[in-house]
C-alpha cells in the first residue's frame, strides 16, 4: 500500500510541472488574420484603442499595425477574452470589441471613458451587445459608473429585453425561466447566453 502511495505521489509531482508548462503553452498572445492565419505574438495596445503585434518569430524589433483590414481577432496572454473586428451599429465602423460567449448567440462588451472639463465629473460606460448567428450586433444593456458611484445595474430597457427572449424562443425552458426572472444585472444575462449554448451543442 506505502509503495502504490508512493508511485501515485511521485506521478501528481511529475504531473504537475507538466501541467503547468503545457498551460503556459496555451496562454500566448496571438493575433488571427483574415486570411485564418494565427500568429503568436507581442501585443501593445495603445491610446485611442490602437493595436500593435510584433511577431514572435520576427527578426526585428518593429511592431505592426493591427487593423480590421488585415486583423480580425486577437487575444493577450492572461486575458480572459478575446478582442474581434466587428461592426458597432451607433459608431458607424468597424473597430475591436471584446468577446465575452461564443456560440449560436456571441456576447460582446465594450467599455468607453469620458470627461467632463467643466464640471470635473468622469464615467466610464460599458455596453454589452448580443448577436445570433453573426446577425448584425444589438445592444442588450449598458452600466455606467460616474466617479465611482455606479448607476442601476438590474434594470434592462423593454425593447433589448424582448429582443432578447426572441433570440432563446427556440429553447423552452430556458425562455421559461428567463420570463420569470427578476434579476437583469449583467452576470445574469451572460449566465442566459451561456446556458443556450450549452443547451444547443446537446
């Protein structure tokens, strides 16, 4: 019994580093191209929402413009999600946004930052837009947060939220659910998105 305690100790301790460099492995920087090539990279993400990649296997230090033209995702390493080209109805262009679910219905966040000269007041506002089956994008909700005071987070406008119930008609007992829910802050709704998809890969 010690020796088979023995092996099974000896294996987890084995395993272990293993398991680590093959999750350091996974977790590069990378970006994708429109023509599906996936190149791991350096990525810098500078002001205004510029991007900028140098490839790992350059042989120079000069970093390339990432641009929708010839970029369509990228993703850096730690991050949780990743960024895609994608058209946002009221800027009237294409610019990056994060990925938040993928699936029969993508679920997308984008964060912006103003201030107010004159009367010294900041927010930073994040929209969060829904789209099936690469439909053009809809916005579901927005947060706004005004100098670390954050506005209503439960409350979501009647018109994303019937859209919304169309988009997870086809799955009864989720629309069930959601028609009895009560609680619209954003972790909800993403645990709705997440759910139908999982329920669609069954």
């Amino acid at each position: 019994m010690k020796i088979y305690r023995f092996l099974f100790i000896t294996f987890i301790a084995m395993a272990i580093p293993f398991c680590k460099l093959f999750a350091q492995d996974i977790n590069y920087s990378y970006v994708i191209t429109n023509n599906n090539d996936t190149i791991k990279c350096e990525i810098k993400t500078l002001f205004f929402g510029s991007v900028k990649y140098k490839p790992l296997s350059a042989t120079n230090n000069k970093f390339i413009s990432a641009s929708p033209s010839n970029i369509k995702e990228y993703h850096i390493a730690g991050n949780e999600n990743s960024f895609v080209a994608i058209a946002v109805a009221d800027e009237g262009k294409i610019g990056y946004i994060a990925i938040l679910e993928k699936g029969r219905i993508n679920l997308y966040e984008k964060v912006t930052s103003s201030e107010n000269t004159n009367t010294q007041i900041s927010s930073i506002s994040t929209r969060w837009f829904v789209s099936k089956d690469y439909a053009p994008l809809q916005k579901l909700k927005t947060t706004t947060v005004y100098n670390g005071g954050a506005q209503d987070d439960q409350t979501i406008q009647k018109k994303p939220k019937e859209y919304f119930m169309e988009m997870i008609a086809d799955d009864g007992p989720l629309l069930e659910k959601f028609e009895a829910e009560t609680d619209f802050s954003f972790n909800r709704l993403q645990y709705y998105v997440h759910q139908y998809n999982l329920d669609k890969l069954k």
